[in-house]
C-alpha cells in the first residue's frame, strides 16, 4: 500500500527561473473577469492578484456573490463563454501563462499541473460511469498508460484517500457510494496525475460535522505530503481557522484584504474582514454577540467609484469617497482601505 509520501510525484522541485520566487507555485496578476449580460457589464472578478507556494493553503472567503469561485474557475479557464471571460491579467503556473494558452494546451493542463475539486460531486462526476472507469480515464488523457495500468492506479489512488476496499469501490456507480466516499472520489481524481495547485471550492458543503473533519483532516495530509499549493474557495470560517496557512478576502469582486490567517483574526486591517469574523458563530467569544453585516454587496454591473464597502461599513469618513487600493499594511499583510493611512486627529 502506498504512502502519500511514496506516491509523491518525482519531479516535484522548487522554482529555478529566473525573477521568480523559488518556493512559488500560482502567481495570479492583475485578473479581471467579467460576465457580459444584456444588464450591462458584471465585473466579477475585478484586478485580482495572490500568489501561493508549494505545500500553502491559501483560502478565498467572503459573501456569496463576492467572487470567489468566478476566481476559483478563471484559474482552470473555465469560466463560461458566453458570457463571461478573463479579459485582463495572468496567471502563471511555473513561468507560464495559462491566459496565453489555447484550448487544447489548457486542457493539457487542467488535472496535469492545476486541478480541481467542485462543490457537489454528484453533478460533477458521471452517474453512468463507475468510479474506477473516471479515475482511470482522466489518467490515461495524461499519461501513456493502458486501461489495465491506469485502473490499477486509480484503485491506488482511492486506496490513497483512504476508501474502504478500493478494488470494489472501483467498480461501483456514484449513486452506491455515500456523500463523503464521493468526495473522497473526486480528491482521488484530482490529485491522481500529481497536479502542482489543488482548487477546492466549498469542498465540505452538505457534509455532516464528522466527515467534513475527515475530508478537511485527509486534504491537509496530502497537500503537505505532496507539497500540493491548495487555493479553498469556501465562506465557511471554521474550516479556514482549521485548515489555512494565510487568507484572501473578497468582496464585490475585489480581494480587500490579505495575509496570515492569525493576523486578520487578532489584528484586521478592514472593516469587513472585523465584521465577517464577527458574525461567525463559531469564531465569535462564548461572551461576545455574534453580529450581522448590515445592508447588501453593491451591484456589480455598475460603476462604482467609491470604497465598495462604504455604504455597510461602520467606520467610514470623508477619504472613503475615494476607492481605496490594496497597500502593505505589515509583514506579508496588505488591505485595501483608508482607515491604515488615515492621520489621527
């Protein structure tokens, strides 16, 4: 039986080229990604940059509708066309720009150097294909392998995820399997062709407390053992309290703020990040109310020329008119809001 560590892909090595960091795995630049409707241009990705090193967990949270997964998606190029498309800014994996590429070189690389895991397995994985019969044929699309080679090592990667008895498992339909035996499936196939960035987007949705633990539990194993750079897309705080070495916030389509998990939590630099905390329940003191963000998220199909966060925000003042941008703040730590250069009266 294979070890995650003895499954480990060989050529995995830190970054060499030249003006990149040597631990650097995803640099997203500048990334804009809007959707064109018949209301009007939905900016829902707007100028978003981050960059993740080989073994991190970096987490996207914020409200539904902030952007997270139109991120999560433009990183595979996957966003839907129409309407929507990357429109500006890169994304490097390794020196290359996965915007510049066409469609048969991205599909090369989706599940080769960048995968992903989606929200609900059952609308991701085929219900008239067996587990096995998946597993194997995203591995053969990657690798000269037969079917007889590629169904072995499926089974090993289901072995891998810690399925009971994989060789059975292997040959049964998704419908047979319970919700978190699918999810395990679906990291199975994900990480089956050693990819360098793992994308999991909300992966413990409509899992009940104990699996969520072991399916959080299990991703944390293998991204550190396969020195796997994981990008969680989720708005469930906890788990990011559990799971992630440094933080993205995003908020109607923007990332206001970034940096170490234990930062934004003790010493926030935005409004928004102190209130979103705030009104987690199981992030609020056994003595602190649990408290609500009042208002809504702007619209994103309008232009919007001030602080996005103006209208909701309890700590505006007159600089606020102007949209702040994203500025250090400390060590590794960046918010885009006036309130860290404001000069005290």
């Amino acid at each position: 039986m294979a070890t995650a560590t003895e499954a480990r892909r060989p050529d995995y090595a830190p970054l060499t080229q030249a003006g990149h960091n040597a631990e650097t795995v995803l640099e997203v630049e500048g990334l804009q990604t809007y959707l064109f409707t018949r209301l009007g241009v939905v900016k829902a990705v707007d100028d978003v940059s981050f960059s993740i090193r080989r073994a991190e967990t970096l987490a996207i949270v914020g409200e539904s509708g902030c952007g997270k997964t139109m991120t999560a998606l433009s990183l595979l190029r996957l966003v839907p066309n129409p309407p929507g498309r990357i429109v500006s800014g890169s994304i490097k994996i390794d020196g290359k720009d996965l915007v510049a590429l066409s469609e048969p070189e991205m599909r090369d690389i989706r599940g080769n150097e960048i995968s992903m895991i989606f929200q609900e397995p059952m609308t991701s994985l085929n219900p008239v294909m067996t587990i096995g019969h998946q597993i194997s044929e995203t591995i053969r699309l990657h690798e000269d392998l037969s079917k007889a080679a590629a169904m072995e090592k499926a089974i090993e990667m289901l072995r891998l995820v810690k399925i009971p008895e994989p060789k059975q498992r292997a040959k049964e339909y998704p419908h047979q399997l319970s919700g978190g035996m699918r999810q395990r499936a679906m990291i199975a196939m994900a990480l089956a062709c050693n990819p360098r960035v793992l994308i999991a987007d909300e992966p413990t949705t409509a899992l009940d407390v104990m699996v969520q633990a072991q399916i959080l539990e299990l991703l944390d194993a293998l991204c550190r053992d396969f020195g796997l750079a994981l990008v969680l897309v989720t708005h469930d705080l906890p788990v990011v309290a559990q799971l992630c070495d440094r933080c993205a916030v995003m908020y109607a389509g923007e990332i206001v703020e970034l940096g170490p998990l234990d930062v934004l939590y003790h010493d926030p630099g935005h409004p928004y990040t102190r209130m979103l905390f705030a009104a987690s329940p199981d992030l609020a003191g056994l003595d602190e109310p649990v408290l609500s963000i009042p208002g809504a998220p702007p619209r994103l199909d309008r232009p919007i020329e001030d602080c996005p966060f103006r209208p909701r925000c309890d700590s505006a003042f007159a600089d606020c008119v102007v949209r702040p941008r994203l500025l250090p703040i400390g060590e590794s730590h960046e918010a885009a809001c006036h309130l860290n250069t404001r000069v005290p009266a």
